[in-house]
C-alpha cells in the first residue's frame, strides 16, 4: 500500500493532492488522506480530512480494506504529500 501512495502521489499535480475513497462502505466516503499506520499484528489505520477540513481516522483490519486512490484538490497552500513519510517510517522499522 505504501509504493502505491508513492507511486500514485509521483504523478499528482501542485494543485493536487492524495485522496481516499473508502469501497468497503455501502455510503461513499471520499476524504484526504494524509496518514497511514499499522497496529500490530492486521490493523491499519488511515487517517485526514473530509472536504469540509473535519478530521476523520478509520480504524480496520486489514482482511477488510479496499481503497481507491484519488486525486484531490488541496485543502491548503501546499498539497499533502505522504508517500515518502511512510516509505522513510517503513524503513525504520524493519
């Protein structure tokens, strides 16, 4: 999941920023992504901001996580970059 942030973050525009729709939901829930952990040993956590800045973390296990990487406009002056964070913390823990 990490390379696929990264990845997909490499070709985003300044104007532009990561996003996260969750498919899991039976309601579509669209938010800027702006953290991604890991809770040992299968929980993910991702946590950002919905469109209207209101901070938001789903908490799941990761045999239930489906999510569509989209493109966002930014929410501030500079866009939200988290892909290389994650890869650096990632690193660090292995």
């Amino acid at each position: 999941m990490i390379d696929s942030i990264y990845s997909f973050e490499k070709r985003l525009d300044e104007e532009h920023e990561i996003g996260a729709q969750l498919v899991s939901f039976g309601a579509s829930i669209t938010f800027h992504l702006q953290d991604v952990s890991y809770c040992s040993p299968d929980i993910i956590n991702l946590s950002g901001k919905n469109a209207n800045g209101e901070e938001l973390q789903l908490i799941q296990h990761v045999s239930q996580l489906s999510v569509l990487l989209i493109s966002m406009r930014k929410l501030g002056e500079e866009p939200v970059r988290i892909g290389f964070k994650l890869q650096q913390a990632f690193k660090e823990q292995a």
